[in-house]
C-alpha cells in the first residue's frame, strides 16, 4: 500500500538515532539493517482534537541527513525546538525539508 507524499509543517519535539536489523515481512529469512535519524514532531497545520497534538515519528537515513545537520550548525540535536515543513512519503519517510525557524 503506497501513499501520497505529503507536505506540512511540523515542530520537532525530539531527535534519535536508530540502527539495527529488521526482517521484512515478505522475505523471511533475510536481514536488513537500518540507520536513520528519527525526528519525533507535532504537526502545526492540523486542527487540534480534543485529546490534544498527536506526536508522530518521521524518520530519514543518516546518510541522507548530512544538509539538514549542517542547516542546524552541526549538531542534529539542534532539530529539537525547531520548525520544519517535511515532505514525506510511505506515511513517515522524509523526502525533502524546508528549515521554517
């Protein structure tokens, strides 16, 4: 099931590193690593609901991060406190930003 890029505007409250292995579900048997940069955001153009901004997780390889480290002065810690439109696709995978403030 393959979704519509989408582009909004997002604050990050929350950077991690993640690396490890995974097992896609249609190929048992094999191994795939990952090593991503994960940015835990609020969305700012969506209507708040009554249980309050949901946090979603939207994630790029660290290999693909090297501009966005360097639009924060180095240090992808940075993020936190930041707002950023994101255009994402498959749901949470960023495939281009724009640093807002």
């Amino acid at each position: 099931q393959r979704k519509e890029s989408r582009k909004m505007l997002y604050q990050v409250i929350g950077v991690q590193h993640k690396v490890g292995e995974f097992t896609p579900q249609d190929r048992p048997g094999t191994k795939l690593h990952y090593d991503n940069i994960v940015f835990h955001c609020v969305g700012l153009k969506k209507t708040i609901g009554v249980n309050g901004q949901t946090a979603e997780q939207l994630s790029i390889k660290t290999v693909d991060s090297g501009e966005i480290v360097e639009a924060l002065g180095g240090s992808i810690e940075a993020a936190v406190g930041r707002q950023f439109d994101f255009d994402t696709r498959y749901g949470n995978k960023i495939r281009s930003w724009e640093l807002v403030k």
